[in-house]
C-alpha cells in the first residue's frame, strides 16, 4: 500500500465536475428525469459520504426515490465492520436482479468500505453481475468519472486503488435534513486494532484542514442547522499529521466561537487519545454537547491487549472519572465486544463488573465477528457461537436496566432540548446529553431549541412536555 496522503487539487475537482456535465447532457437527452435511489450501511461516516454522492447525483441531473424499483441508478454505499452487515449487503445486492430484469438500462453500484475489501470485489464481480459499477473508499471523489465511464462504454467498471487516502475538498453535498449535519474533519486511522477492518478500507489518519473544516460549520449555521457532528474515526488524534499544530481541542474551541445558536457533538474517540485537555473545554464551553462516546470494547486487559487497545482498564476508569470531573451530568455511552477469540467466562465478568462501576446512559453492543485479513480472524476462539449469545443477552439486560434507571432520574427536570424531526408517535427532541424526547406539539416547533419538562421515561426513551 502507498502510504502518502494526497491532496486532491481544485482542477481534479473541476475535472469530476465536467463529468457531471457529460452525464447531465446523457440525462438530459432521456424521456423523463433519471432517479437514483442512494442506500447506506453503517456509521455515520458513511451517511456523510453519500450526502457527497449525492451532491454529485443532483449536479448529474438526477432526481432522488426510495424505491429500487423507481430508480434508473441504485447506489449502495457499503459497511465492512461486521459479518452480518456483509451479508445483508449482499443479500439486497442479490434482490437487484429483479429490478434490473424488469429496467435493462437500470445502473447499480457498489461502493463504500466493502467495496475496498479485495475478496468482496472479487466475489461481486465473479458472482453478481448485476452489478455495474464498483468503486471503494478512495476511488468516491472520482465517482462522476466512473459512473460517466460506466454509461459511456456499457461495460462494467470496478475501481478500488490501493493506497494511504487523500482529502477532497469542494465536492457538492445533498445533506438528508435541514436541522442536524454531520462535518468530516478527518478519514482513516492508524490504531490497527486486532479485530478492525477499517485502517485496511479507510487507509491512514489524514486530517482537513482547520480552516476548510470551520467554514463549512459556518455555512451550516449560516443555514439554519443546530446540531452539528465533527466525524472521524479517532476525532481525538486530528491534527497530528497537519503541519502547523492543532489538536482536537484547539479545532473545538475554535468550532465553538463561530457565532450562532448550536450545539456541537463528534465522535467517535479513542480512549487512549482523550485528553484532560478536552475535558476541560467541555466542561467550560456551553456549545459543546455533554455528551461522550467512548469506547472501551472489554473489561479484561488481557483481552483489551489481544485487541490492541493501548490502554488498560484502570486507565480507562480513570478517563471517565476525570471527564465526569469536569462535565458533571455528562452522558457517556460506550461500545463492547462479547465473545472475542480467547475471552474466557471471567474475563467477560470483568466487562460485566466494568458496566456496573461506570453505569453507561447506553451501549452499543456486538458479538465478536471475524473480518478477513485482521489478526484475530486467525486467533484460536474456542466459546461456541450458543455461549456468545448467552453472554450477550446478559450484558443487553444488565444495560437495559442501568439505562431505565439512569432515564428515570430525568422525571421532573426541565431541559433545553432541540425538536429534531417527528415520526408516527409525535414529535422527536434531543437532550444536551442526546438522548431521545418524545412530546406533542406543533411541527413549526422542528429545528428549535424548547424548554421540555420530562414527565415519563423507559430503557431507550424520555417523554415530555412544553414547559
């Protein structure tokens, strides 16, 4: 793998965005206006790359549906970080076969973190043929190129360079919602931890500049968005490739000077980078959302050294300890792997008893799941597939209860909280903290910030009125 990161200049750019004209003039020439369906797996780095294949999309001439069966493209932007998010990829992949049966002219393409795994896009091309264009992560700047060179010979095109990564400034963006955004201020990452596919499909830790970052937080004030998400990998280790310093605190703070009504969250962090530093710019910054995902994957440190983790577990209690320190209230939620090679039954006690000592407001919980070309895809794991579930139901309860009973102590506060959207049940709203509010009211209340009295809560949600 080539291990520079590169820039990808403004007249690269405006070399994509000549292919968005060619395809636009193909659109223009059809009998209606083309629609492309874009679906998207996984984290939220992946929702702000399709609202960048979008913004390509819309300057191609493309309408959007959720319907495959409407869509003259079927754009699948994929998710590598466990087994089941595969399969199911593949699994709807699959299904195409009978949209592109009854529409002969339909295009679907492959893209995104699974797209980059050499196995996927060998199978995908031997095995689903359907399937016309295919390109990974680094290849997604180019993505008028491939689709315009897609449509021009009516050959298939299947394009995943293996390299380091590069930064793409200035590409279009079609955001999904006008009150939360999600702002890239890095890509990749070096932690290689045993169990992880992402450093092999996002290559290295390279950082946006500063600058290019804080006006584009400025333009979303500017719009009228309040709930603004600094994404990367590792948020925690920005900067450190950037030649003039600037660690992720200093980009915060300056985040949180733009003038305007918002709140800023990111994630996700490592432990092994969150700093004191960070903390206390929490803790004194109203702006910065209570609100830290940390994650610590498993109690034991003998299992937390299998996965090549870099801290231990004291060290980890010691961060939350110091983080609620200085952000008292703070909600911390956390991820945990059950069931990783090796771990025995007292060793997953140790992730049990470690729930218990730090009570997160939530978790995010996985059974242990073999990615190709990680070391512990190739580690002895002897616990059986009925034990791993076992455990894992255990841990979904124990959380399950601390969750109700961490929601329950919201009953009789009254919270500034932001109205974000409504489904069928009524209004949605999020706490400082992000956790969930339901209430009734007017939807002109969608997009601002309302006193809420909560009246009611149970494990996943609150439940409020107007104050």
């Amino acid at each position: 793998m080539k291990r520079e990161t590169t820039q990808i200049t403004q007249e690269q750019i405006a070399a994509q965005m000549e292919y968005c004209v060619r395809v636009h003039a193909m659109n223009a020439a059809m009998d209606h206006t083309p629609l492309a369906m874009v679906d998207t797996y996984g984290c939220q780095q992946n929702e702000a790359d399709s609202e960048r294949l979008r913004g390509y999309l819309a300057q191609m001439g493309y309408g959007f549906t959720d319907d495959e069966h409407k869509a003259d493209l079927v754009l699948v932007n994929t998710c590598a970080i466990r087994e089941h998010a595969e399969q199911r990829v593949l699994g709807n992949v699959g299904a195409l076969t009978h949209t592109k049966k009854a529409n002969p002219n339909q295009i679907i393409c492959l893209c995104g973190c699974m797209a980059q795994e050499p196995h996927v896009a060998k199978k995908v091309k031997e095995s689903y043929r359907q399937v016309d264009l295919l390109f990974g992560t680094h290849a997604l700047w180019r993505f008028p190129e491939l689709l315009w060179r897609c449509r021009a010979t009516g050959k298939r095109v299947f394009e995943t360079p293996d390299e380091a990564g590069s930064i793409a400034e200035g590409i279009p963006v079609v955001r999904q919602g006008d009150v939360k955004a999600w702002v890239s201020i890095m890509y990749g990452c070096n932690n290689f931890c045993s169990y992880c596919v992402v450093p092999y499909v996002r290559g290295r830790e390279r950082s946006r500049r500063p600058e290019a970052i804080l006006r584009e937080i400025g333009e979303l004030v500017e719009a009228g968005y309040k709930d603004i998400t600094l994404l990367g990998q590792n948020v925690n280790s920005y900067g450190k490739d950037l030649s003039e310093p600037m660690d992720f605190a200093d980009l915060l703070k300056k985040a949180a000077h733009i003038p305007g009504d918002f709140l800023l969250r990111f994630m996700t962090s490592h432990p092994k980078d969150a700093s004191q530093k960070l903390f206390e710019l929490m803790g004194a910054c109203d702006k910065i959302a209570p609100c830290f995902h940390l994650p610590f994957q498993a109690g034991s440190d003998r299992v937390l050294k299998a996965m090549n983790r870099v801290y231990d577990r004291a060290g980890y209690l010691d961060k939350v300890r110091r983080l609620r320190e200085q952000v008292p209230g703070v909600v911390i939620t956390s991820d945990v792997i059950v069931g990783f090679p090796g771990e025995t039954a007292e060793e997953f006690e140790e992730t049990m008893t470690l729930i218990d000592e730090v009570r997160f407001d939530a978790l995010f919980t996985f059974i242990y799941s073999p990615r190709v070309g990680t070391p512990a895809a190739s580690m002895p794991d002897p616990m059986s597939r009925e034990e791993k579930l076992r455990e894992f139901q255990r841990l979904v309860d124990r959380q399950d209860q601390i969750s109700e009973e961490k929601h329950a102590a919201y009953i009789g506060q009254t919270l500034r909280c932001l109205v974000d959207g409504k489904d069928d049940k009524g209004l949605t709203a999020r706490t400082p903290g992000n956790r969930l509010v339901r209430l009734e009211g007017e939807d002109a209340l969608i997009g601002q910030f309302v006193p809420v009295r909560i009246t009611g809560a149970n494990k996943w949600s609150l439940f409020g009125e107007l104050a």
